[in-house]
C-alpha cells in the first residue's frame, strides 16, 4: 500500500513541477516576444520594459496563446509594423524554443 501511496505522490509532485516549468516557459516566451515586438516599434529601454511586462500580463486574460497573439498584432499594426500573424506565430514558436532553452541552462 505505501508503495502505491509513494508513486501516486511522485506523479502528483511531477504534475505540479510540469505546470510550473509550463508557465515559466510561457512567461520567458511571452518577455521575449515583447522585447522582438518592442525592438520593431522603436521603443526606447524604458518602454520596452514596460511592454515586455504588458505582454506577459496580456496572457492572463484568457487560456492559449491568442490573447497575446492579438495584443502584439494590435500593436504592432497600430505602430505601422508590416507584420503579419502567421508572422506573429512563426516568432512564438521561435521565442518558446529560445525561453526553454534559457530556463533549462539556468537549472
């Protein structure tokens, strides 16, 4: 019995570690891709800043990825970015590579 109660708490430590890894993956992602939006827009170190944290905020409003896809198409468009959304795409796939990379060599 305590062999079944051990391994049923291993999965549920491994779930939590699993969603953890997730969101700080998709945080890093998320920065990363604000700071490529921020640098296109011509934003100086003080906004880019700020825009790198409103693009991670802009994750929380809804679940998956397009509340943040929409933010950067928004913005980008209104600061004459000729930037489409399967551009948009093709960066988070790009930036969610480079954020997991980056957490791993950190641990």
């Amino acid at each position: 019995m305590t062999d079944f109660k051990d391994r049923e708490r291993a999965e549920e430590a491994k779930f939590a570690m699993d969603g953890e890894t997730a969101f700080r993956v998709a945080a890093r992602r998320n920065r990363l891709l604000g700071e490529w939006a921020a640098e296109l827009m011509g934003l100086t170190a003080e906004e880019a800043d700020a825009y790198k944290k409103a693009v991670v905020q802009a994750d929380f409003e809804e679940a998956g990825d397009e509340d943040v896809i929409r933010k950067l198409l928004g913005d980008l468009t209104a600061a004459d970015c000729d930037v489409s959304e399967a551009d948009i795409r093709a960066k988070l796939d790009e930036k969610a590579v480079e954020a997991r990379r980056q957490l791993m060599s950190e641990s």
